[in-house]
C-alpha cells in the first residue's frame, strides 16, 4: 500500500485487478484525460498509486448515478488538478450522497473488496464505531458511499475518541445547515406546485452539497492556516 507521500507502486495490470476495471479502460481514461498519468519508471514502466485508485472509484460512483463519459469528463474538468486522494474520496462520497444512501448486506470477502483492502478485525470494529458497517450475524450492512471514507479514515493518526466526536461535531452542524437550507427553499416555492418542489429539490442537492464542501474546505484551511503560523509565531 502507499501513502500520499510515497512513490506510485502499481503497474497497469496490478491497478486494473485492484479496481475491477480492464487495462484498455485504464489507457482509454488516460487518453481522454479522466486519469493523469503513470510516473515512468525504470525500464519505462508506468507505476500508479493512491490518486489513481481514487480517481477510478470517483468516475464508477459517477457512472452509478448515470453520468455519460462527456458528463464526468466536464465533472472531472472543473476539479481543481492537485487533488490529493483523501480529497478525490471525499468529492466520491460528496456524488454518492446525491442518491438516496441505500444500505446492502455483504459478506466478510465482499465487504473488504468494496473497502479495496484487507480489514483487521479491530478496523472492522472501527468502522462498525462510526456507523459505517454494521453487524448482521455472519454479514455486515453496509453504505457503499460511505464506506470508502471511512477506509480512509481508519488511516487518520487520531483516536476513536477524536473521530467520533469530530462526527458528532459534523453531524450537528450539517443538521442545522439543511435545516435552514430547507427553509429558505419551502419559503421560495411555498405557491409552486408539489412537482416543481421535487424536481427543484432534486436539481438542487448536488449544488447545495458541492456548495456546503467548498466552503467548508476554504474554512477549514484557513483556520489550519492560522493555527499553524500561531505556531511558527510561538
């Protein structure tokens, strides 16, 4: 496995058996700009890593809600480029959030290719912590959307503890958000007809969550900015 900061270890072959997609998909991507390319290494073999992996999982949850190739590539197209792959995994579970979150019974061997990894028994119960599997005899339940996410946390230097409070801390806000968010949008169309309000509630939550997550993203970094110049400062 590799981290943010490490070399691309996979070659093509290995890349298409870790994602289920075929090596002419992979090129075709490729050519079509959906993926950037290989770093070249030795004897010119092109090595792949964590970014590319993401960016794969982000164009299937984009093929799932029904997008065209044309469609994800214009999606892709006002991405910013130096995405790193926890931002790629966040921006997938941004798209998966767009549909109704629809939960699947899968097994021990299903559950860890979904997550693209081998799962200890304690991050099984980590995940199990967060809500983002549960439990079902000898099966789990589990969210597809959210499952990604929260593989990539289990990879985060911080305690349980931390995680699920920071979630408590996201799901109280975000509440309050939709909740004012919803309101605004009955006062709005309070005289339309119901069909207008779904269609128009429909067309509005991918913009309203891609809103919500670019400014959550430019806040969050900016009070990361200033913790760490009052560090430097200190």
């Amino acid at each position: 496995m590799t981290t943010e900061t490490e070399e691309p270890t996979l070659t093509i072959d290995e890349l298409a058996a870790r994602t289920g997609v075929t090596v002419r998909t992979i090129r075709f991507y490729g050519t079509k700009g959906l993926l950037p390319p290989p770093v070249i290494g030795p004897r010119r073999v092109g090595h792949y890593g964590r970014e590319h992996l993401a960016r794969l999982a982000l164009i299937e949850e984009l093929q799932r809600q029904g997008m065209t190739l044309a469609a994800i590539e214009r999606y892709l197209g006002q991405l910013p480029p130096d995405l790193t792959a926890r931002e790629l995994a966040i921006q997938r579970a941004v798209v998966a959030s767009w549909a109704p979150g629809t939960a699947e019974r899968v097994s021990r061997e299903e559950l860890e290719r979904l997550a693209g990894r081998a799962l200890a028994e304690e991050e099984v119960e980590r995940l199990a912590a967060m809500d983002v599997v549960e439990r079902d005899g000898a099966s789990f339940r589990v969210d597809a959307g959210l499952l990604r996410l929260g593989v990539e946390l289990l990879d985060v230097p911080l305690s349980q503890k931390t995680l699920l409070a920071a979630r408590a801390t996201l799901t109280e806000y975000s509440r309050a958000a939709a909740h004012e968010l919803s309101r605004l949008l009955r006062d709005a169309v309070a005289e339309r007809d119901a069909r207008d309000v779904r269609s128009l509630s429909a067309h509005m939550q991918p913009l309203v969550v891609q809103a919500l997550l670019t400014t959550f993203q430019r806040s969050l970094k900016e009070e990361l900015r200033e913790w760490m110049d009052g560090d430097a400062r200190g």
